[in-house]
C-alpha cells in the first residue's frame, strides 16, 4: 500500500495530495470484478414479494439492467432487460401464464428464458429452438425474492440459517435504497463504536441510554465469517452483544431495543439483512425485521413501518427534511455521506475500527480464492438441518470488581466462547446447550465474592 503523504499543520488543504482511487478490488462489483463474481455464488435477495404486482419491475443487479415479472401461474422470472428480437425493454411487457411476452412483436419468453412463441413469424418457424433469452433462477422465501447470478453449474442450495425459525417470530420483509456503494453499508454492522457516538452521546438517545457506555470490544472469527463482541457495564448487570456477518453480504443484528436491564441468555437477533449491490454507486439493504418477545423487550417495534423503503427505527432513510438530518444524523446519512464510494486510502482507523479491517480482510481473502478458481467459505456446521449463526444479546447480573475492567473483558470472553465454540454447536437442541451454559456461568459469578 502506498504510503500516505501526512502533514499535520493547520490550513493544509491546498497542499494535500490528489485524492487516490477507491479500493477497486473490494468495492466494485460489474461481471468479471473479483468482488463481483465472488458475491455472485451466492443466492442475492432481489425485491420483496410486496414490489411484484401484475406489471413488470425494471431493476438493476451489479450494475446489469434486467426485468423481474411474475407469470400468472404464480412463478416470478427475471431476465435481460431487452428482447432479444428487436431490443424492446420487457418491462413494457405483458405477464402471461407462462411467461412474459414482449409488447413490440409478441415474442414470450418463459421464466428460464425460453422463447415460447414467435407469433410474427411462419407456423413452421424454428427460430425459437435456436435462440435463448437471458435469465437468472430464482427462489422465493418468506416475502423475499432471492436470484443466483453466477455460473450455472456453480449455483448452491438456497441456504437456511437457525434464525428464520425461532419460536413466536415473525419475520417481516423490508427493504432501504442507499446511493452510495454497498460496502461502506455493510461494514457499518462491524463498527460498533458508532453505537455509542451516532446512537446515543452525538444528538440524542436512538436506541436506549445504555448504548451510550463505550463497551470493551473484541471481532472474533466464526465458522460463517465473524463476530464482533460488545462487553459493557451496565449499573449491577454486564451486557454481552455480537452482531453476524456471514460472509459475504449477510449480517444479523441483535436488539435494537435492549436496554441491559433484564438478565437473558443468548435473545437471539432483531434484524437479518442483506446489503445487495445493484451496482458501484448504489445498494439496497433487503432482509427482515424479527418480531419476538426477546427482540422487544420494551415494545416499541412497529411491524406497521416495515415494508418498502421503510423500517421502524430512526435514521434509515434520506427521507426526512435535509436540516433534520443535519441536526439529527442516523445511518443513512453517515454511510451515504462517506462519497459514493468511500476511499479507504484517505482514512485514518483506529483501534475501534478492528472489526471494519477485519471484514475487508475476509472478503479480499474470499474473492481472491475465488478468482483463483477456488470455491467461496461456508460454514460447514448443521444444527436440526440449518446453519447456526451467533448473534445476540447476553446480559447477566454481575456487580462491580475492584478491577471491573479486566472482569468485563473476561465475562465477555468466556460468552463469545460457549457461543462460538464446542460440540454442542451441532447438537439438535444447540440454542438450550448455549442458554444452559450461559447461565450456569452466570450463577458461577454470582455465587464468588465481590
């Protein structure tokens, strides 16, 4: 890496160096990119089922124009934005039973790009057996319309993690379009200083008072990418939190709402989301909400606000009057303000950015591989059938020590390892054996002199 030019005299502007390039490798995401072929192996959320009505949807995927439909047979079809016989965009198109027929001549193409028929021409024609439209397969789950974009004979089962089936929940699709590149989106889930800063100390309290106590932090690997750990006093309690990512683009997150004043063990996550490149200078985070008791300990959430565009938290969008936004800054106007793409060489991290660096390391790691002919990390762990994951909020009733720092650090530590690590993890019943442990260490704390 380029050495950077540091000057640290006041009024320096003007004699500061051109800005570099973006980091190419890790944000830019056309065919044949590293980064780009590399999130193409996986299944991608593309639209909620609410978008998909009896018109076609013209949407954009790493920077490819294409049309997403839904036959009347109830099968959803997305393909290349032109038709194939004269270039007329099928988003103009009619939705048939079968498929999608262009509006120009009539040609209808199925849902896996098959030409059905070319009425224009001779009953006897055989042009529709020699030419195939693009398309991409899809799969649809839960409200969520997901496509595969990369090499046919490379496409994976669509995966299932622990968190789509826990008891009580609901999982409620939503979806928020950022202008900016999908990187600087997705490693906000690994920074968990702004939490402190943004959240709460900067205008005003987003979440809860407790977000507002700098935590011990530590980012620790998983079987599915990583982890980052919050450990923080809180009055008589110590709150434990990780937020998910599985890599690539995936990332969980725990309550939005916690407060840390409730002992829990293991509350699973609030939020699963993707941060989906629609191309270099524009992303969408597609994923859903979870409502469950443990995810709302203080009934706030609204599943009424979630849905296109929209969320039931501050800060999400760019929708409210600039000033507001000014004053009162949330997510969305931190990530989105970084530049379209944010250039990492101007950056100056800090011991709070551990976790930002981290990711970035992963994921050069993982498309390298794959640019190299290698197949992409998953993890290779099953619990009942599906890939458990490490998200949570923790919080016990552990009184202050003389060193209350350095305990804080080790109730953190021996938490993040019965939740990433052990047998127990591939166990039927592995959410009981981690809530078990927890709280058999946490009556080990409380039954040892303060």
């Amino acid at each position: 890496m380029t050495q950077k030019t540091i000057l640290i005299k006041p009024y320096s502007a003007y004699e500061r160096e051109r800005q570099p390039a973006e980091s190419i490798e890790l944000t830019h995401v056309e065919k044949g990119s590293p980064m780009g072929e590399y999130l193409r192996r996986f299944w991608q959320p593309l639209a909620l089922s609410a978008e998909l009505g009896e018109l076609p949807k013209a949407v954009r995927m790493f920077g490819e124009d294409l049309v997403l439909f839904r036959a009347k047979n109830g099968k959803p079809g997305l393909l290349e934005k032109h038709c194939s016989h004269r270039g007329t965009s099928l988003e103009f198109g009619i939705c048939e039973d079968e498929g999608l027929r262009c509006c120009y001549h009539g040609w209808l193409f199925g849902v896996d790009g098959t030409i059905l028929e070319t009425p224009g021409d001779p009953p006897d024609s055989q042009l529709r057996f020699n030419v195939c439209h693009g398309a991409y397969p899809l799969h649809e789950y839960r409200g969520i319309i997901f496509g595969y974009f990369g090499p046919p004979d490379e496409k994976p089962e669509f995966p299932v993690f622990d968190t789509y089936g826990i008891d009580d929940d609901r999982l409620v699709p939503y979806c928020i379009t950022y202008p900016c590149n999908w990187l600087q989106v997705h490693e906000n889930v690994m920074d968990p200083a702004h939490g402190v800063f943004l959240h709460t100390r900067i205008s005003f309290t987003q979440f809860a008072e407790a977000w507002g106590e700098l935590p011990e932090m530590d980012f620790v690997p998983t079987p599915a990418g990583m982890i980052y750990v919050t450990t923080r006093r809180w009055k008589d309690k110590v709150w434990v939190r990780s937020n998910d990512i599985i890599l690539p683009n995936l990332a969980q997150v725990g309550h939005i709402w916690e407060d840390g004043q409730e002992d829990k063990s293991f509350a699973r996550v609030a939020i699963t989301r993707w941060t989906t490149p629609i191309d270099n200078h524009t992303c969408r985070i597609i994923g859903w909400r979870h409502f469950h008791p443990d995810a709302d300990p203080r009934g706030i959430a609204d599943e009424a606000q979630c849905g296109v565009e929209s969320v039931d938290f501050f800060g999400q969008n760019g929708e409210r009057p600039y000033e507001d936004r000014q004053r009162m800054p949330g997510d969305f106007d931190a990530q989105v303000s970084q530049r379209p793409i944010a250039i990492h060489e101007l950056e100056n991290l800090t011991r709070c950015d551990r976790g930002v660096a981290m990711l970035r390391q992963l994921l050069r790691r993982e498309s390298r591989k794959v640019a190299e002919g290698g197949k992409p990390s998953v993890s290779p762990l099953r619990t009942s059938g599906v890939t458990p994951t490490y998200a949570h909020d923790t919080v016990i009733t552990a009184p202050p020590r003389d060193d209350d720092t350095a305990f804080i650090r080790e109730v953190g530590k021996t938490i993040t390892g019965i939740v990433v690590r052990g047998e127990h993890h591939e166990a039927d019943d592995r959410d009981e054996q981690v809530r078990a442990r927890i709280e058999d260490y946490a009556q080990s704390l409380a039954s040892t002199t303060v």
